[in-house]
C-alpha cells in the first residue's frame, strides 16, 4: 500500500506508460542487493532509492580517499577515511528517509552472499574485480536471482541482466578468467554514473516489468566518440556454471 505522500512523491514516474501505482507498489515491495558502492553501485543506489525502492543491502569492504572523490556522489570530503557502506547509507537516509537500507562492510563472498541473497530481489554487481564478480555469478546462478552486470573502465561502459538458465551467465561471456583484479583503471565519476543510472533503470524494469531488459542483450558504449552499441549474448552449453542444466 502507498501513503498519501507517497502518491505525491512519485506522481511523476508513475504517470509513465507502463509503470503506474502497481509498479510503484512493486519497488516498495522490493530488495535489491548492490555489491560495490563506488561511482557505479553508488550511483544505482541512488537512483534506485529516490524511485521508491523499499530495501537496499550495500555491500562495500573499503573506506572512502581522497583518489575516490572523482565520482563519489553520496560521500564528502570530510567522509574521507570512513566506511564507504556507512556513509552511503546516512546520505540516503537524508535524501529519502523511506528505504530502508542495510549495510554489510566486507567483500562478496559465498559466506556472507549465503545470508544475504535470499533477501534480494534483484542484484546489481558492481564490483571491481572478476574474483568477486564470479562469486556473484555463480551464487546468483544457484539461488535463481536476477543479476545486473554493470561495468566500466576508461571511457567505456558495459551492462546486461542475467537471468539463471534462461540467458547468458558472466561465465558464459567471459568463459576464461580475465587477469583483471587490480585497482587503479581509469576513472572518469561521470562515465560510472552514467553506467550507475542505466543499471538502476534495469533494476527497476526487472522489478516491475517495465519495458524490455537487456536479456541476452550487451550494451556497450564508448562516450569517447559517443557510441552506444547492443550486442546478442548467447549461452555456453559447456559454461561451467549455468551449462548442462535443465531445471525439468
Ligand atoms: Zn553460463
């Protein structure tokens, strides 16, 4: 059920064609999980909280510096060596006291994704390194949780939205391990939230069946020369995490 205030305060997004109050109900009813609270996954954080999203957990294991202020958009100068997780939250809780927002500082692990995910309704991963990305995967694959997958480096940017067994797993795209697990790519704050946008709009669409997500579907873009290109994704039946399954 919506609040009167609330009908006021989304009246705008719910006049979208496709979207109205049974949509809005559905963010309200809804969890989504967002590993990484850098410029991306803050950025989705966010956006995902001023649309009424009714559930944040953030997960994040670092504390905020000086070098992260490029696209830090929920973090102050003066948050500048506390827990990123913590001051996410209370800047949310400033922009919109109605999510309700958990925090879990530490890195993805199957430890504590044992706890979390099952409370996830949708999950956007965020993270800056294959060895959590592919914990994420693989978990999110086991338990059947719809994954958004939203990276970015240097000028470019790539998003698409796994559904387990029925689209293309991380795995089944990037089937060898990349050696990609290091700090200190290239960063520009307003490319990451572009990317941090576009992952909350899927997050949304997922949640209440607003228009058509990126299944099976590679957005790419370079804001280099402005380039924004959709590739078909296709499974692996040799994926050594999603192949070989039939759910019958
Ligand atoms: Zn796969």
């Amino acid at each position: 059920m919506l609040t009167t205030a609330e009908l006021e305060k989304y009246k705008r997004q719910i006049t979208i064609e496709g979207f109205g109050i049974e949509a809005q109900k559905r963010l309200k009813d809804s969890t989504a999980l967002i590993a990484g609270v850098g410029g991306v996954g803050g950025t989705a954080a966010l956006y995902l909280s001023v649309a009424g999203i009714g559930r944040l957990i953030l997960t994040h294991d670092g504390d905020l510096t000086l070098p992260d202020m490029n696209r830090q958009i929920l973090m102050s100068h003066s948050s500048i060596g506390l827990k990123r997780v913590y001051t996410a939250r209370e800047s949310i809780e400033k922009i919109n006291p109605d999510v309700s927002i958990e925090v879990l500082p530490d890195k993805v692990s199957e430890e504590n994704l044992d706890i979390i995910l099952p409370q996830a309704d949708v999950v956007i991963d965020c993270r800056h390194n294959f060895i959590e990305r592919n914990i994420l995967n693989e978990l999110c694959v086991k338990k059947k949780k719809i994954l958004i997958e939203a990276a970015m480096n240097d000028m470019e940017a790539y998003l698409t939205t796994i559904i387990p067994y029925r689209t293309p797993c991380l795995s089944c795209i990037y089937p060898e391990k990349p050696e990609w697990d290091y700090l200190g790519f290239n960063v520009l704050g307003a490319v990451s939230g572009t990317i941090g946008c576009l992952s909350a709009i899927e997050a949304i669409k997922v949640l209440t069946g607003l228009g058509e997500p990126l299944y099976s579907k590679l957005l790419f873009f370079d804001t280099k020369g402005m380039e924004f290109k959709k590739f078909n994704l296709h499974r692996r039946s040799d994926c050594g995490v999603c192949g070989y399954y039939n759910p019958c």
